[in-house]
C-alpha cells in the first residue's frame, strides 16, 4: 500500500461526509424512479446477494455499455479459471439491462458511494482476489480502500479523449496517487495512452477494446418471433441510440425517399418516444410507439424500451449508428456488427474511433453525410452485412491474453 498524497488524503477526509446526506439523495432518486426500490441501499455497502464460494473477481464500469463490454473479458477469464465474477456499475439502466445478458458465474451489485463505512461493508462481504476497473470511471476512495487490503488493481479499456483529459489534468496529482495502485493499465488507443501518462501513469499498454470482443447481445425467444412475424414483408432500418441530431438527418433522408422502408428508431433515452413522435409529424410521416403497446403500423416505429437491442439488431439489415452525426461522438458499432446488420453512421465518432477504423478497414462499414443518407438507404447492404458480422466474429477470443495476466494478478494461473 502506498500511503495518499496531499490530494487523495484531502479527498478521503471529506468523503467520511458522504454519509450525512447520501440517505435523503438516494430517496429522493429513488422517489424520481432512478434507484430499484429493492436494491438502492446497496449503495449504502449492503450486499443483496450472498459472496459464492471460491475466488471472485470484481469488475466495475460506470454505465451500460462500458457494463456490457465486460462480458468479454468475463468469458475468456470464465473459461481459464474457476473464478466468479462480480459486476458493480452505478445505472438503473445498466442493473437491469446486464440482468438479461448476464455471462455464467456472474453477479451484479450497485457499486456503494465512495465514503469509508460503505466500501469496508462492501468489501467486508465480498472480500475480492482482484478488482478491475475499465474505461475512465475511477472512484478514488474504492481504489484506495481496495489497495489498503492488499487487493491488486488493474485499468482496462481505458479511453480518455481531450475533453476528458482537459477536465481531469487540474487534479493531476490525486491522479498520479491513483494510477501507482493499479499493477496493469491498458488503452484503448495510442491518445489514451499518452493522456494517462500525462496524468501520472507509468506503464499504459494499448490493447483491443473490450467492446469487439463482448458476446452478441441476447433477445426474448418469444419476443423475437412475435415482433419477426410482426414485420413480414418488411425490411426495417434502425436508428440505434438516437438523439436530436440523429433524428433530424434520418428523418429529413426517409421523407426523400420513394419508397420508404419502416424506420425503427431506439432513443438513447426511452423517455423521449412521445417526443420523438411530434418530430416524425413535423416531417410528415406517422409514428406508432411500442412502449404504448403500439406495433410497426405506421412510417415510424419507435421502440422506446429498455434492454432490447439485441432483438433489433437481429430484426435490422442496416443500422444507423446514433450519435454520429452531433455532439455525442458515437455510440459501440460492435452491438450490430455481431448480430449481422450493416453500418452507416455519420462523420462524429470520436468516442470510438479505432473501433470505426477496424471495422472500415473490413469494409464492414460506411460513412455517410446527411446530404447522401438517403441514396444509401436505397441501396443493398447485405454483403457489408455479412462482413461486418465475419469482423465481429473474428475479434472473439482476443481477450485471451490479458484475461491470463488479470488471473495471474489474482494469484489465479
């Protein structure tokens, strides 16, 4: 254990304040529908699950597609040890989305806030043999705490672009503190990996981003015959994980069509589908939405609810990627590149740069403006189709390696 800096000390001394009013934060979430209301004081460091016999590794990522990317990594520690995993993330959304996609020996728990009475409950109870830590969300008292007992630490899939790196070079020093606890740290890109060492990173090696690697989405059985006998006769296109921009270009591009395929759209955020139905009215078109038991009837289709992407993509020729085209910067094209849909997505994807670039250099993917979205929806894209799915394929089992070397972190191979 290393003993905190000035910066991380300072930290560590006001989240011992946390607990004053993290009660009444969590009930009024709880009372906005935001926090599960059988599992919100697991934020408190009160485990809902018993510990499973045997090794455990805990893995933690903020949000639902950093969550959804871990289970890459899971399988291919899964099928090199005996271990079990634990998945702590922060989202209601991410909670009940990895609850239908979850890999074998695994649970899930909500990560507990960063005061010291919460994480020593938590790590009380689960007592892990390695904690993994991916992409950019670094809670600093867990980190310590978890160093403090001599559990090692690893950073995996890294990704930090200028912005993030701007907001976080003010604080080099509690960054610094936190990166010399980690025994691994791995990149997803070259910037990354120089953004890190900027902020006090020693050793960063950049490798392949989880989210390639992460198995195909799953989908209800029932739900996925329903809705494919639903759309016989049809060729939908998906918008994936729209926002306003996106919205404004496709729509614009299928109100020049001829003859218009069905557009199903699935917002970023479920609670915007009646908005999202005045929109596709301003442009003339009709909209129908599934989350009012509406089925594919009308030009739009919008499938406002949470945890079916993986019955979309299947269901999809094509994919548009949204946040492409404003300043979202993109959304993972590996969730429809493994389940067999073409991709076309806009010129903003800087979030997930080298995973565009894999997936172009397979011509597995294509970039359009919002002046030529239209032409392409009109042509045939089955052959990108089968190649983005043959790149997919190809990217399984790359974790192979560094699920070895976070086993032997653990005292596991």
């Amino acid at each position: 254990m290393t003993r905190p800096g000035l910066s991380l000390a300072t930290y560590l001394a006001a989240s011992r304040l946390i607990p004053l009013a993290a009660p009444r934060l969590l009930a009024r979430r709880l009372a906005k529908g935001k926090e599960l209301p059988d599992r919100w004081r697991e934020k408190l460091g009160e485990p809902s699950l018993p510990k499973p016999d045997g090794p455990l590794i805990w893995l933690h990522a903020v949000g639902l597609g950093e969550v959804l990317a871990l289970r890459g990594l899971i399988a291919a520690m899964a099928g090199q040890s005996d271990a079990n995993f634990l998945v702590t993330s922060t989202t209601r959304g991410s909670a009940e989305v990895l609850a239908r996609n979850l890999p074998p020996r695994t649970r899930h728990q909500f990560l507990p806030l960063d005061a010291p009475a919460y994480l020593a409950r938590f790590l009380d109870h689960w007592r892990p043999d390695l904690s993994i830590w991916a992409e950019q969300d670094l809670w600093p008292g867990a980190v310590h705490a978890a160093d403090t007992r001599g559990i090692p630490l690893a950073l995996v899939n890294a990704r930090m672009n200028v912005e993030a790196y701007a907001r976080r070079r003010r604080w080099v020093g509690l960054y610094a503190d936190l990166f010399a606890r980690f025994r691994l740290i791995t990149a997803q890109d070259n910037a990354t990996g120089r953004h890190l060492q900027a902020l006090g990173a020693v050793v960063v090696s950049v490798r392949t981003s989880l989210k390639a690697a992460a198995p195909p989405l799953a989908a209800d059985p029932q739900a996925l015959a329903q809705t494919r006998e639903a759309l016989v006769g049809q060729s939908p296109v998906l918008l994936a994980s729209s926002h306003h921009e996106d919205e404004f270009v496709t729509l614009s591009a299928f109100r020049a069509l001829r003859q218009r395929p069905l557009l199903i759209i699935a917002p970023r955020d479920p609670s915007r589908g009646p908005e999202i139905v005045e929109r596709v009215a301003e442009h003339g078109m009709t909209a129908t939405l599934r989350s009012a038991g509406q089925g594919p009837v009308a030009d739009v289709w919008i499938v406002d609810t949470l945890g079916e992407m993986g019955l979309w993509y299947r269901l999809c020729p094509v994919t548009i990627i949204g946040g492409t085209f404003g300043p979202t910067e993109g959304h993972n094209p590996w969730e429809p590149a493994g389940l067999g849909s073409a991709i076309l997505h806009g010129p903003r994807i800087a979030n997930f740069a080298a995973d565009f670039c894999a997936l172009h250099q397979g011509a597995a993917a294509r970039l359009v403006m919002p002046d030529s979205l239209a032409a392409a929806l009109a042509e045939d894209h089955s052959g990108m189709a089968s190649r983005a799915k043959a790149v997919s394929e190809a990217a399984q089992g790359s974790l192979d390696p560094l699920a070895g070397e976070l086993l032997t972190l653990a005292g596991l191979a």
